[in-house]
C-alpha cells in the first residue's frame, strides 16, 4: 500500500501505529483517485482489521499455535516461532486514551529456560499524539526482509519503555516540512541478569521520515549501558547521548564508559517500472564512533518489487545480501567486532539471539525469498539463504 501511494507515512518502523495507518486509508477513501482493483482489495481487508483492533470498549481474545520441526536460528520479519511448539492466549482492551494488550506464551524446550513467557504485551496510555508504554513487543528497524543490522525480532522482546508518535503527519512550519511524513521511537529496555554484566539496560531511539513519497530514511542509534556495577546516573547517559562513550574522551576510562552504542542509517527508494511497484534500499551501521559520527561500519543492500497475480494474490519478492565484519568493504576486514564489546562481553545479543542481524557478526550472507497473499490475508513465506557464517573461525 506505500509502494501504490495508499499509505504516506513510513513504514520501516515496526511495530506501525494503526492511528497512522487508518488516517492515511481514510484519506485514500475519501480521494478521488483511481486505484487497481487488488490494490483496492488489499485496502478494504487492512480496513477491516484496523477497524477491528481500533474498536473500543470490547474485550478481545485471541489465541494463537505455532511450531517448527528445526527452529530457524537466523530469524527474518516474520512471525515464525522461535521454539519446536508455541501455545499462546491473548487479551486486548482499547479505551479512549488507554490500550491494554496481554498476552502469555507456553512453550517446549526453552532454549533460555523460560517455558512461560509475557511476548508481545503492552500497556500504553496516549497523550495528544505521543504513546508511553511498557511493552514486550517484536520490534524492527529497517527496510530488510532478511534481517536488520540494528534491531530486529531475532531475538526474543526485552521488556521495555516505549514512546513514540500516534500519526505521522509532517510538520507545518516551513523549515521542516520539507522532512515529509515523520516516525520517532524511543525506548528503554531491560536486558537479562544473566550476562557477563547483568542487567544491563538497552536504550534505543530511531527517526524515520519520507521526505518524497518515494524515498523513506531511517536514522537509528542503540546503546548497552548502566548494569550491575557500571555507573547508571544522568551523567553516564548524557555522554553516551551526547557520544562521549569511548575511552579518552573527556577523561572516560574502563572504569566510567558510559556504555556499547551502535548507530547509523538505512533508506529504501520506491519507483513503477514496468507498471509495477519495486524499490532498492539499503542499511549501514557503525559498530564504533569516531570524530562523531559512526565507524567501523556493517552493511546491508537489498531490492525488493510487488504485484499482484490473477487478481487474486498479491505478491513481493525481495533479494538482498549482508557483510556483518566491521570495515566490510575493506581488504582487511576487522572480525570479532560487531556486536561485540571489551566491557559487555555477552554482546548485542538477549538470551542467547543477537538483537540486531540474525547472522551475527563476521558473516557474509545473500537470500531470496517470495511471500504470497491471497484476498483472505493467507501467507505463504518462502526463502532461501546461502552464504558464510563465523568467517574468522
């Protein structure tokens, strides 16, 4: 529906707030502007779930039933479960200002030892067009379908702080509206006790925006920092803010650096060729900071295209690669490096699953998948991956 024109606002940024995503169709209904048919089909079924999850004062339950006869251990956007059998319950409620979503999760064989699990809940209360909220969401930054470099769901949600924008409309003064519809998130998480430093806290913050209704980019910025025996004041957070984090700037020492950051940007450019809609994009995250800005950098390029078969499915094939050593494009690559950390030695990584690629680092990996969609929202996923994993042994 963004590469038609349908939606406005940006749509890298997961999860999508549905006020954003039912302005946006409202205004698409009430156009007068002429639309394919299965682009219209596609439209109405997002209708009608939004105004389904947009209800308010009903009491929702849902349930849901998942397995996998080898659990993938590289995780793309997708639904698929993490472990051999999921069982899940779900209650939501809406109100006019608060939302409530609960749900629990059993499963079998827990690699990380918890068989009952709070995934994919939040509490959020809405004020004036900003959300806060506690949340166990899935949460994904980027235009990837493989995997994103900064955050994505490979592993499992960390409880966390949420705030972010309701509706993505753009600014009105004229000094910034040239910035087009726009997303901000930020949250706070709390990761596991059992690391190297325990309970350390994960802070997150990515802008997104559409500058053109073909062009969207994402600026995204990530931090491990504070745990069990680190220094966790606002002056610890406020150098690593302000990317005073490495040892030498301004007196930090092993002992006082603030934290692990990881920052950088993505974009993803839309066109019609061929009467149908595709686009190229791309990620690329510094690992380091150097003179302000992002070094050491990992990467991600990709193309994707959409359309519709028959009249009745709806399609999207996507091709993409991804080098996770740090300084990829040189001859001598740096290895042991993403997602890694001389002070938070377990990493970027939450119970065992990085938090950003799935491939983790020193991996070179290319895939292409095709998802199918028929007019009653049935999904089917196919990929296929193939590349190096652990290049440095």
């Amino acid at each position: 529906l963004a590469d038609y024109g349908v939606i406005s606002g940006p749509v890298t940024t997961w999860p999508i707030s549905w006020d954003a995503l039912a302005a946006d169709l409202q205004i698409a209904v009430d156009s007068d502007r002429v639309l394919p048919n299965a682009v219209i089909r596609t439209m109405q079924r997002v209708i009608r779930r939004a105004s389904r999850e947009m209800s308010t004062g009903v009491i929702k339950i849902d349930g849901r039933v998942a397995g996998a006869a080898e659990p993938t251990r590289i995780r793309g956007f997708a639904d698929t479960p993490r472990e051999e059998g999921e069982a899940s319950v779900g209650l939501s409620w809406l109100g006019e200002r608060i939302s409530v979503d609960l749900n629990a999760t059993a499963v079998v064989d827990a690699d990380d030892d918890q068989d009952i699990r709070a995934d994919s809940s939040r509490i959020a209360v809405d004020m004036g067009n900003v959300t806060l909220g506690i949340s166990t969401m899935d949460r994904w930054w980027g235009p990837g379908w493989d995997g994103s470099l900064i955050l994505s769901n490979n592993a499992r949600p960390m409880p966390a702080i949420t705030l972010g924008r309701n509706k993505t409309h753009a600014f009105k003064t004229k000094w910034l509206s040239w910035l087009g519809p726009w997303d901000l998130e930020m949250l706070m998480g709390q990761m596991e006790e059992d690391r190297v430093v325990p309970n350390a806290l994960f802070w997150g913050m990515r802008f997104a925006f559409r500058p053109l209704p073909s062009l969207e980019i994402g600026l995204s910025r990530s931090a491990q920092w504070c745990g069990d025996d680190r220094p966790c004041d606002f002056d610890t957070f406020w150098n690593l803010f302000r990317g005073k984090d490495n040892v030498g700037d301004d007196g930090t020492n092993p002992d006082n650096e603030p934290g692990n950051q990881l920052a950088g940007f993505d974009l993803r450019w839309s066109n019609t060729w061929f009467r149908q809609p595709s686009a190229i994009y791309g990620q690329i995250i510094g690992e380091d900071e150097a003179g302000g800005f992002p070094s050491r950098y990992i990467a991600q390029l990709g193309a994707d295209g959409a359309g519709y078969w028959r009249s009745r499915w709806s399609y999207r094939w996507y091709a993409e690669a991804a080098s996770t050593s740090c300084d990829f494009w040189k001859t001598e690559e740096i290895f042991n490096c993403a997602y890694n950390h001389g002070i938070y030695q377990t990493g970027y990584r939450y119970r065992g699953r990085v938090v950003g690629h799935g491939v983790d680092n020193d991996a070179r990996v290319a895939t292409v998948g095709l998802m199918l969609t028929d007019l009653e929202g049935q999904m089917w996923h196919g990929a296929i991956r193939g590349g190096k994993l652990n290049r440095a042994g």
